[in-house]
C-alpha cells in the first residue's frame, strides 16, 4: 500500500506543453467552485449556439429535483461536431476506421465526407417519417456507418439510444418497449474477434413481441445473408442509391435544439430489475463532453485520439464521438478486440495511425499484461503522449505496466472516474498539472464537489473511507430517467439529503486523491459493464426450472468482477452439469453474453434474514473462499443455510488467491 501511495510527476516535457500546470488547475477549480456560472458560460462560447441561453444555470437537489443548464440556449450537436468544421478542416480526417480483421481495407473519412454522409443519413431518416423527439434505436457494430447514424439523429433532433452490440433479443426488446422507439437501425453483421454478430437477426427476434417500431433501416456490411420483411425494413444501401439518382431531398438543416432538449437515451443497470433510460440533454452534455475532453485528454489539434470503448456505452459517446467531433479532431474508430488477431493488435493501430492520445480500460490492460511484454515491445508506440484508464478501478500493478511498457515511462495517464448518468469525467488527475498515484482517479474535475459520508449520511472530513457523493451539478449530468422522474429523484436524490448518490464507495487520503472503492449499491462491475444483480436474479428465475436466484459480484484477475450464481431449483428438478450450462445460456439470451455468469452454484436454500432479505454478503464471502471473514450471521433466519452451503461447494470454490491482483481492498 506504501509504496503504491506515492506520487509520479508528470515528465517536464509534457509540463512544457501542457493546456495547464498545477496553479491554474487549482486556480481554475476555486473559480469554477466560486463562480461556476462564469466558469460554464465560458466553456460554453467553445461552442457555436443559434441562440444564446438565458441562465447559466437552473438545478436543484432537493424535490422537485431539476436539472437545467443554459436554459433558454438553442444549438445542434452535430452542426457542433460536424458543419462548423468545414472551414478550417474539411480535409481533415475526422475517423480513421479499422476493421476487425487487419486484412479487411480500413477506411479514412475527412470531415468533408463526414458531412455529407451525416447528410444523406439524416435525410433518409427523415424521408422515413422519422422527426423531431422520435426515439431511435442504434444497434450497430463499431463501423463509420454507427457514428453516422447518431450524428443524422442529432441533425434531426431524433433521440438516439444506441443499444450495445452484445445485448440479446429480450434485452434490446425491452429498451425499444421503454422508450416507445419507431425506428431501429441495424446492420446486417458486425465482426468481433473473427465472430460474426447477426444484428439484424436479433432486431427480428425482438420485434416478435409487440412493439413500437414502424421502420428498420439495415446497413449491408458483413455480408451476412437476413430475412428482409417488406413492410417494415429497407436496405440503407438502396435508400443511399436512389436519393443519390434522384436527388429528391434538399439538405437537411440541423434542427434548431433547446439546450433541455435530449440528445440520447443510454440504458444502464441499477439496483431494481429494470435496466433506466439515462436521459442526456442537448446543450448541457455537449459542454460537458467537449470542456472535458479538452482538458482531461490535453487535447491539441494534431492529436489522433483512440478511444477503445464500443459506442453501445457511455464512454464511446463522450469520447469517440461528441467530444472529440466538437473539437475537429481525428478519431480512430476500431472495430474489433483487443487479442485478435493477435495480442498485439492494440499496439500495431497505434503504430498505424500514430494515435497520440489511447484512452482504454482496465479489464483489456490486465488481458494485455497477462500475455507478455512481447506483443508490446513489437511496436514502436512512439506516436504516444499520454494514456487514459476507465471502468473500473486500475491495480496500481497493471497502472505500473500502463505506464512502463506500454508508454515507456513518457506518458502521462489519466485515471477518470465517471458514470453514465455523469456524462463526462469528474475525477481525475489532470495531465501535466497533477501528479499521478497509480490506482487513484486524483482529484475532482472543474465545478465537482465531492463528499464522503457515512452509510448513515454523516460528513466525513479529511482522510477515510465512506461513500461518494456530490453536492452541486455540473453540465454533463443526466437530466432525468426517461418516462420516470420519480424514479430518477428516488435513485440518486434520496441516499443523502441535498447531495447526489454516486452508488460508489471511495477513500480519501492525506493528499486529497480519491481512491474508488467499488459500488456500494448491488451492481456488479464485469470488464467494465455494469450489471445489476436484481435484473439477472429476475432473468434466472423466469427460467422454468429456477425456483429462486441470489447473485453476487466476486474479484477476477481479468475482469475486475465476475458474476456468482447461487439458484435454488423447483422442487423435484435434479442438478445437472447440462442445467448449468443451458442456465449460462439463458442470461445469454435475458441479457448478453457479457453478463453470463462465471459460476453457477447450486443452493439448496439461501442465507435469508428473518425479513427474508438474501444476506448477499455471506455468498460473496463463501464464492470468495474467505470462510474465516463470514462476519455476523446471527441475523439469519436460520444460520445452518451458510453451513449447508459451503458443505456443497466445497469442491467446486475458488482459493482465497483467485482475486485481483493485489489491489488495495477497502478496509
Ligand atoms: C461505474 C460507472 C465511466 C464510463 C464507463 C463506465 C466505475 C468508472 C472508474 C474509475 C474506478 C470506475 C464506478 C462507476 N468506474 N470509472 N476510473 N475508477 N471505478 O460507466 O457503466 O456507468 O459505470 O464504473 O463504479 O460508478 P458505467
């Protein structure tokens, strides 16, 4: 742990150039604290507004809860991330796109070509019916095509909700049911790691139950044979055809947006069983996504940025697309994995494209550590200035290779901390003013002001440990869950009076850095993936053989967490190593393959309190082996469920050792 609290400056080479040094941070975060109506509003002159807003700022913690920022603004995000760069860099390449397989012809398109077919996509959108507010579904591999589309969304003022190319059938059902969507655009395949994805097939899969859509827009690209039904799908490819022969359609003028206007609704786990529709807004997102990438990333002009994050998340909506377009800057977009074709693929796009800033997460870091130097040493990497880590917390081991053998010590990384309902990053160590420790995410970014409290609600100062929450808002935070505000105040407003619940657990030390601790609320975090054990304890137990279901999250040395099943069948269903496996494959089909648990393990009866509530701490402790550390089971309904539980797994348990490596645990 010592060791692991000491603090790396950046190099004086990337101090010299640096957008800030460690005064003005300080002098900034004071001003931003102190003024954060004129911080904001200047941030906010970084973008082009048809309409200037009338307050900066209009939030409020406390019931009604109300988050609005420049209100009374009128703007277009893609006229922000597309048009007004054609003056100065129409040339320019805005995506460098790589392919999952390196054979396959990668593809450069300049911001020129970017608006024309952000164009032709919307135009076609709209030629469908779609308008204004409609909500539309994105379910997509990572091709230019997927950034397109979302750019074409926010042209028109279409809610995009981009569903992640790993969610089943059910799962992208129950988002299209949430949001009421009346479009889906999809794709014929996607390739990942060499492994087809039939898109399309799924998209017809979902709409076998009842549904909203009116139209599907499918994108020819794997070459994937897929049933088209006449009545409700098109080829993109044919509508591209025949409005390029007829050109019907006059260019489509990007909508006019209120800044309180949504952008896009993203789906993310919580604490119940159903997945919340995370609503971000025009005005206040794009100021948060753009003054964010600004400063966390040092952004410069020449930069080529990566971020490895599929745009099906958060991360490759701040930082693939909205950021970094708002900018003019070139990204790289990359279809594929990590290991395929080999470990070393990572660091050959590097190489290729001579991206100057890499922005990835822990989960792909520790999978690249495990398989040798080697794969890294093969490249040159010397395009590299500075590197990011985000999703999870970074042992300060693998922060240690980051920084050693992938930037060779020159580089800088940031450790951001971030959710989806915060839109950008609020913690980190911004580069070349901060000094880093390797596995804390630093200090709060401009206008966050944390707290660390007890479960209990009390203040903690200083150094400790506690949960996090934050007293004001900042421009990137969602606005509301969409078709539930009640839900939204509730989840995040009614932890701690007046504050914002994080869901985390954080440390605090002597120098201020924030260490995150993990959620505090019953989401497990897999490679980075939030899941929440209500919605895959609800999944198990729709099964027909499942009586009841309690899942926990246990330390894996690749994925941060991985997920533990404990399942009590129906009466009279025998135990078999096939139920197991069709179990695994059913939260497949309920969910995605990433949420497919690592173990499933047989309960006979689960540890209840006399409430009845599933004790899940005594399940994580059994999976986790530490048998010793069972804490106080007197509360239990009856204390022999744990004794029973560890008889019957005891062969099937993992050692102590099988966690993380060497992490600083919570105390
Ligand atoms: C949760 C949010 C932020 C975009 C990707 C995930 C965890 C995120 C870090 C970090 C430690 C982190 C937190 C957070 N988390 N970044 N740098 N260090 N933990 O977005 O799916 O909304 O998950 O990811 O637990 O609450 P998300």
């Amino acid at each position: 742990m010592e060791t692991h609290a000491k603090l790396i400056p950046p190099s004086e080479e990337f101090k010299k150039q640096a957008h800030l040094g460690r005064g003005q941070y300080l002098a900034l975060y004071e001003q931003s604290l102190k003024d954060p109506e004129r911080f904001w509003s200047e941030q906010a002159q970084h973008l082009t507004w048809m309409k200037n807003w009338n307050r900066v700022q209009e939030t409020q913690f406390h019931k009604p809860i109300k988050i609005n920022w420049f209100e009374g603004g009128v703007l277009n995000a893609c006229y922000n991330c597309v048009d007004r760069h054609l003056n100065s860099r129409a040339a320019k390449v805005a995506l460098y796109w790589e392919p999952d397989h390196p054979q396959e012809p990668s593809r450069a398109i300049t911001y020129q070509e970017l608006y024309e077919e952000v164009q032709i996509f919307a135009s076609i959108l709209k030629s469908k019916g779609v308008n204004k507010g409609d909500r539309v579904i994105i379910y997509m591999p990572m091709i230019p095509e997927t950034a397109f589309a979302m750019l074409a969304c926010a042209r028109i003022g279409a809610v995009h909700s981009v569903v992640f190319a790993g969610f089943s059938p059910e799962a992208i059902h129950d988002r299209i049911s949430d949001c009421g969507a009346s479009f889906v655009i999809t794709c014929d395949g996607g390739m990942r790691g060499g492994k087809l994805l039939p898109l399309k097939q799924n998209v017809d899969e979902a709409l076998e139950k009842p549904h909203s859509v009116k139209s599907v827009l499918v994108v020819r690209y794997a070459k994937n044979p897929v049933i088209m039904h006449s009545h409700r799908d098109s080829w993109y490819h044919q509508e591209v055809r025949d409005f390029k022969e007829n050109w019907l359609h006059a260019e489509v003028a990007p909508e006019p947006m209120l800044s309180s206007d949504p952008l896009f609704i993203l789906y993310t786990s919580g604490s119940t069983n159903k997945p919340k529709g995370v609503l971000h807004s025009t005005g206040g997102y794009m100021v948060y996504a753009s003054t964010t990438f600004h400063y966390v990333f040092d952004y410069k002009e020449k930069d080529v940025f990566w971020c490895t994050a599929d745009v099906g998340w958060v991360t490759g909506h701040s930082y693939s697309i909205y950021g970094p377009l708002s900018h003019g800057a070139s990204i790289v977009l990359f279809e594929g994995v990590p290991h395929y074709p080999s470990q070393g693929r990572f660091w050959e796009i590097i190489d290729k494209y001579q991206v100057s800033v890499f922005y990835t997460a822990p989960t792909a870091l520790r999978a690249l550590m495990k398989a040798g130097d080697q794969h890294v040493k093969e490249s040159s990497r010397r395009s590299l200035r500075l590197l990011g880590s985000v999703g999870e917390p970074i042992n300060p081991e693998v922060w240690m290779w980051y920084y050693n053998v992938v930037g060779d010590g020159r580089c800088p990384i940031v450790d951001t901390w971030w959710q989806t309902e915060t839109g950008g990053v609020l913690m980190v160590s911004l580069p070349g003013a901060v000094d880093m420790k390797p596995g804390s995410t630093g200090l709060p970014f401009f206008g966050v002001r944390p707290h660390m409290l007890t479960p209990e609600g009390v203040e903690i100062r200083g150094p400790g440990e506690g949960i996090l929450a934050l007293e004001n808002s900042w421009p990137g935070q969602m606005t509301t869950i969409f078709g539930n505000h009640d839900r939204f105040e509730e989840t995040y407003f009614s932890t701690f009076t007046g504050l914002y619940f994080t869901g985390d657990g954080c440390r605090r030390d002597e120098d201020g850095y924030y260490w995150i601790t993990g959620r505090v609320d019953d989401v497990i975090n897999v490679s980075g993936h939030r899941i929440g054990t209500a919605e895959l304890e609800s999944a198990f137990v729709l099964h027909k053989n499942v009586a009841e279901a309690a899942v926990v999250g246990v330390a894996h040395d690749i994925k941060g967490q991985c997920v533990h099943a404990y399942i009590t069948l129906k009466d009279g269903v025998v135990a078999t190593e096939e139920l197991r496996k069709d179990l695994a494959q059913w939260i497949r089909h309920e969910i995605g393959a990433f949420a497919a648990p690592e173990k499933v393990l047989w309960a006979p009866r689960l540890p209840k309190t006399r409430s009845g509530k599933i004790m899940r701490r005594i399940l994580r402790k059994i999976s986790e082996g530490a048998l010793e550390s069972l804490g106080d089971t007197s509360t239990l309904a009856d204390p022999n469920v744990v004794e029973e539980l560890i008889q019957s797994h005891s062969s099937t348990l993992p050692s102590a050792n099988e966690k993380a490596p060497g992490f600083p645990k919570a105390a």
